[in-house]
C-alpha cells in the first residue's frame, strides 16, 4: 500500500486538513490516518480514517478523484 507522508491535504469537498501521521488500530491493526481541521473548517476536530479509504478515489461530476490530496508538505504548513 502507497506510504502516506504528513503534511495538508485537501478533501474533495473543499476543506484542509493537516495529516499528523498513521496510528495502528489496536484491536484490528488496521492502518488509520491522523489527521486534523485546519481553519477553513468550523468543525476543529482530530479525526481518524482508515488508510485505505484516505488513499482511495471516489466518484465526483462523472470522474474518478482523490478522496484527498497533498497539496502542501510540512515545512510549508503550519498547523
């Protein structure tokens, strides 16, 4: 599976997110992605989402597009 390196990322519903890394579920081992609100978004929060579902493409205006994508790396971010 693709390496998720922190950093912002945009959801393709418009909102930033800064990726602060990946966590390993506990019961499951599943990867899970860190990540949290920045302030375009009214919703601080700290979210956890599988790694396979942030890596995946969704269905959008009749094209496949990143569910997320990087658009800044950490020494360009400030959370």
């Amino acid at each position: 599976m693709k390496k998720l390196e922190p950093g912002t990322y945009q959801h393709y519903k418009g909102h930033k997110y800064l990726v602060i890394g990946t966590a390993t579920h506990s019961e499951t081992l599943e990867k899970m992605v860190v990540y949290k609100t920045l302030p375009d978004n009214d919703q601080s929060a700290i979210w956890v989402r599988p790694l396979k579902m942030f890596l995946e493409k969704v269905f959008v205006d009749g094209k496949m597009v990143p569910r997320f994508r990087k658009i800044s790396t950490p020494s360009q971010t400030t959370p």
